[in-house]
C-alpha cells in the first residue's frame, strides 16, 4: 500500500468552489482500480492549505488515477482557484 499526500493552496474566498468540485471527484476516485480510501485535511492555522491524502493498493493504480482523463478534468476545473500547481507526496511503509 502506497499514500499519496496532495497539497493544495486555495486563494482567498475560492474555498467553497474548490470544496464543491472536490465532491465531484470523489465519486469517480472510489470506483478507481486500487483505492483502497482518502480523506481531506485543512491546516488548522491557515483554512486555504488543503492535504488530500489517498490510499492506493499499489503505485501502478495511483499512476493509472493520475494520468487519467477523469483527474486531468478535475484538475482543469480547480486550476483557477489555486494559488500555485498542487504538490504531490508519495510515500510507503
């Protein structure tokens, strides 16, 4: 099993675009080949600093979900509303 840590910096008054169009992803993400769970984390001292973190089975079932049509859409629609390119963690036991 593999964790996959996002992190995301949302701009000031955007965080309710981005909560909704997460929502959206995450209906598509569970029906992936290999997710295993996930969840979603704000930093406590600064509400526009998200973590997405994902279980995967394996790397090859993140890389499948990473390079797909379904992320790279969902990319697509919350790009506006970041403040900089999202930051991807991998990591494992």
């Amino acid at each position: 099993m593999i964790k996959v840590v996002v992190e995301r910096i949302i701009a000031d008054g955007l965080g309710p675009h981005y909560e909704e169009t997460i929502k959206k992803t995450i209906s598509g993400v569970v029906h992936a080949a290999g997710f295993i769970s996930s969840e979603s984390l704000k930093d406590i001292d600064n509400p526009n600093h998200r973590f997405v973190i994902i279980n995967w089975a394996n790397i090859q079932s993140w890389q499948m979900w990473e390079g797909s049509a379904q992320r790279k859409r969902l990319l697509e629609s919350i790009q506006p509303v970041l403040e900089r390119e999202e930051k991807i963690t991998i990591l494992s036991h």
